[in-house]
C-alpha cells in the first residue's frame, strides 16, 4: 500500500510537478524515489523525485525580518514557514 507523501502544488502540468512534502516526509523521501501521483479523474502517474529544496520564508534573504536576526545570532528561527518540496518529473 503506498505511503502518502505529500500534495502537488499549483502549476503541475503532464510532463512536471511539484510537490509539497508532508511534515516529516523530507526524511523518507530522496533524490531518485518513485512515487504515484493519484489524479483526481482516477487515473494514476508514475513520476521520479528530482530536485528536493527545503524552504523557510522567516530565513528568506534579500531583505531584512526577525528570522535573519535569529540565525545572525546564532538561534534558530521559528520553523512555522518551513516547508519541503521536490521536483517530480
């Protein structure tokens, strides 16, 4: 039975997803993993993992906000806005 790892965001098209990992998948799934995306028409697609990144918009650069001063200081910033995705193709 397969294990649910995520939604696939807006933008998807037939050839291209991503996909926003559940909270603790980043763990499970790695670069090259196979993975079922379930259409909501009912049919299935096989897609390969490629181009995992981990985002966090409180240690976004380009401009100053409260996480930035955290991580200058040593401390780590709230993880609230941390998310992972990977690429599927």
């Amino acid at each position: 039975m397969p294990i649910p790892i995520g939604m696939v965001s807006s933008g998807a098209s037939e050839s291209r997803a991503t996909v926003i990992l559940y909270d603790g998948m980043e763990k499970v799934v790695k670069n090259e993993s196979l993975v079922i995306i379930r259409n909501k028409n009912g049919g299935n697609v096989l897609a390969v993992c490629r181009g995992g990144r981990g985002l966090n918009e409180n240690v976004r650069t380009g401009s100053f906000n409260p996480g930035v001063a955290y991580a200058r200081r040593g401390r780590v910033p709230s993880s609230a806005k941390e998310y992972y995705t990977f690429n599927l193709e």
